[in-house]
C-alpha cells in the first residue's frame, strides 16, 4: 500500500485512469502501476508519506571481501595557526540634548 500527499483534489492522468487526491490531498492504492507512476512525480509535484515497501531482490547486499568505504575526515584547524585580530570596541556615548 501507497499514500501520497498533494494539494486537495490534485489529479493525475495515468493512461486512461484519472487519480484524484481527496479534500485533505492524500491518495493511497495499492495498484503497481499507478504506484510506479506516481513515485516519478516524487518530490516534484507529490510527496510520498509512506515508506515504500522494498522487495528482498531489489535490496543489494554489500560483499563480504570488499571493505565498506570511510567517510572523508575534515581537517581540523590546528591552534598554532594564525586568526584574525580582534578590532577594540568602541563606543561613543550619546550627547544629552
């Protein structure tokens, strides 16, 4: 099962069928066809508000003997280096009129 979210009563045309969001904009089937044509229209025009439902062959499997690859590390900056100089803050104070 499908639900998606649009603006209230958005239609789609899917070939010959015409799918209509209701009052509060939400839709939900379960009909491959219109699920598959719908979720190309995501995040564009729609949003899908479920999570959709992965099939056991669809999900890759990483390999055993290849090791998973490392995020990028950020270099922090190092206290020695140099930063910029403070400017003194000064105020003026305020002539009494």
């Amino acid at each position: 099962m499908a639900k998606y979210q649009a603006r209230p009563f958005y239609e789609v045309k899917i070939g010959k069928q015409t799918v209509v969001f209701d009052y509060f904009g939400l839709y939900v089937t379960e009909e491959t066809t219109i699920v598959a044509e719908l979720d190309t229209l995501v995040p564009g025009y729609i949003q899908r508000i479920d999570e959709p439902e992965t099939i056991a062959s669809e999900v890759v499997q990483p390999k055993e003997d290849e090791p998973e690859p490392e995020a990028p590390t950020m270099e922090q900056p190092q206290e020695d280096e140099s930063k910029p100089e403070e400017k003194p803050s000064t105020r003026r104070k305020a002539s009494a009129k």
